[in-house]
C-alpha cells in the first residue's frame, strides 16, 4: 500500500495551479473536466503518480471559496534550505505565514507557506531528523 494523493478543493483553478507550478515549483501531470459532474481535478507533483504521492487540486464549478475548518493541519514539503525556500516564496509574490526558523520545542528548520485558497504548506529541511 501507498498513499496516492491529496486532495484540496480550490476556489480558483487557474490560480491555484500557477501556485502550485510557478511558487512551489510543483509540475501539472494531467487535468480533466467532469461536465456531468460539474468539477474538474488537477494532479501535481514533484515527479510520476507511478512513483510518489501528489496533490489532487478540485475545482467544483459552482463554488468559488470553502471553509477550510480547524481539522486540517498542513501539506509537508522537503526542501534543501528552508530559508531559501521561504525567500523564494516571497519573491514569487507568496505569502509566508511562518518564517523560516527553529519549530517551538526544537532544532529542525522550518516554515510555513499559503496557498491562495489558505491552505498552509510546511518547509521542512532535507537534514530534518526523523523519530
């Protein structure tokens, strides 16, 4: 077993796409529209669906903002330097929500971003520790 993708309702396609391509450096592998269904999804990723988990981007038709509620938590991305990361976020014209920087009650670097829905993404350093 594996995990295949995550799944995000978005209010703007487009927009979240360029997100996704131009800020994060992530790649379109394939879109498609459901016209009986009135969605259209979009899979991104870092590499193949065949060989890593991706990010399933939906666009309902008729619903342009969600309520992303206190459930969710966070997309993690390894990055090579956090600090680097966050400072391109920025000059992409992204929005850093958390600086780059020691998490509370630890050593690893991290930080957090926004996508234009509001969902936040964490940086984590490719030297994180894991326990």
């Amino acid at each position: 077993m594996r995990i295949l993708h995550t799944m995000l309702r978005v209010g703007d396609l487009q927009k979240s796409i360029d997100f996704y391509q131009n800020v994060l450096g992530m790649k379109l592998l394939r879109q498609k529209e459901y016209p009986k269904g009135e969605f259209t999804l979009a899979f991104l990723g870092y590499g193949s669906e065949e060989e890593e988990a991706v990010l399933e981007l939906t666009y309902n038709w008729d619903q342009s903002e969600y309520d992303l509620g206190d459930g969710y938590g966070h997309i993690a991305i390894e990055v090579p330097d956090v600090y680097e990361a966050a400072d391109n976020v920025k000059k992409a014209g992204g929005k850093v929500v958390r600086e780059a920087g020691p998490m509370n009650a630890g050593s690893t670097i991290i930080a957090f971003v926004e996508d234009p829905d509001g969902y936040q993404i964490e940086f984590i350093g490719e030297d994180h520790v894991r326990s």
